[in-house]
C-alpha cells in the first residue's frame, strides 16, 4: 500500500520540484504526506475495531442510533495521555502477545462495562427548513 501511495505522489508532487540546481522532489514532503495517509487508515482500523465490539455486545441499533462517536472519541483522547503515564510499558505488552480471539473477547468485555449513557447522541431535534414552514402553512 506504501509503494502504490508512494507512487501516486511521484505524479502529483512534479509542481513540487525544488527551484534549486538540482531540480528534485521534495521527498521530506512526500513522506509527511505518507505518514498522514497511513495515520488516518491506522485511524480507521482502530475505530471500526472498536465499533465492532460495541455493535457485538449493546447490538447495532445502538451503533446506528444512539452512539456518538464524538463522545467516545473525546473521552478515548483525554484519557490515554493519563494512562501511558500511571501504567509502565511493560504492563500493555499483554496485548501483543493475545491472539485475535482472545483480544476481540477482552473488547467486547471492556464494551459490556461501559456505561452507555456517557457515550449517547443528544437529543436534538432537527431544525425545519424555511421550504418545509411554507408547505405547512
């Protein structure tokens, strides 16, 4: 994925290419660009883990309909910081070690024990559209 990635900037940086004497492509700026993709697909992979788990234990109308990602994500960020302090590193090699089975059932035991109603979508209720006021009236 890295080559084919690393190949697609090869064409779109050639507007990229130094003004110096040697004339060649930013590569620094190829690799931030590598780096960002790669994060944002690591990213991903991460939240539809965790989405998996959640759908597998509290179903996926909840998953649909009351989760707000946002709060989950909110929360996930203010307290990993914490945790990489208070637990040694020594402590989180367990979870390399798992297999897939066992790290998906320790997921969804973390999922059964969340308390749902920290992580639910406000209640907000759609404005109407000024076109949907003059139907009405």
């Amino acid at each position: 994925m890295a080559e084919l990635y690393g190949d697609r900037w090869t064409i779109e940086a050639l507007p990229a290419i130094d003004r110096g004497s040697e004339c060649e492509i930013d590569t620094w700026d190829i690799r931030r660009q590598l780096f960002r993709f790669l994060s944002g697909i690591g990213g991903l992979q991460h939240r539809l883990v965790i989405k998996g788990a959640i759908r597998a234990v509290w179903g996926e109308d909840y998953l649909k309909e009351q989760l707000s990602m946002y709060y989950l994500t909110l929360e996930v960020t203010q307290v990993t910081k914490g945790m990489l302090i208070a637990v040694p590193p020594k402590h989180w090699a367990i979870f390399r070690k798992m297999t897939q089975r066992e790290f998906a059932d320790t997921l969804m035991g973390l999922a059964r024990e969340m308390d749902t109603r920290k992580y639910t979508r406000a209640n907000v209720v759609p404005k109407r559209s000024s076109r949907q006021d003059q139907r009405q009236t």
